[in-house]
C-alpha cells in the first residue's frame, strides 16, 4: 500500500443518492420465512428480494387494499 493517496482529481459518485439506507421495521415470521423461501429459489439474498419487491410496488404505484376480519 502507499503511505499517500491523491483524491484532488477524484468526483463525486453520481449514484450516492441512490444508496441504501437502513431502516428497522417489523415483520411477521411467516412473510419473513416467505421471503426467504423464494429468495433461495431464486438465488438471492431475502433482503434484496424484499426490496425488489416493494420498489415494484412503489414505482407501479400499487394500491393497497385493507381488509379488517
């Protein structure tokens, strides 16, 4: 390793506004185990498969409709 580095030349990463932020929310067990059920068949982390989902919820600006029993 170099004992200097030179950022004078360096530029600002573009997609920093599009980083994840972490949050805490609570989820039932059996979404969570639904989750990762489909994420190992699908080959992929449960969390990312997560937010994959809710982004397509949010971009098709998917309604939810509630339904009190």
């Amino acid at each position: 390793m170099r004992d200097h580095y030179d950022f004078s030349k360096s530029v600002k990463n573009p997609y920093a506004k599009k980083l994840k932020k972490q949050v805490t929310i609570r989820l039932d067990e059996d979404t969570i185990e639904y989750f990762k059920q489909l994420a190992d068949e699908k080959d992929l982390p449960y969390q990312s498969l997560i937010n994959l989902y809710l982004r397509d919820c949010a971009q098709s600006r998917k309604d939810l409709k509630i339904e009190w029993r």
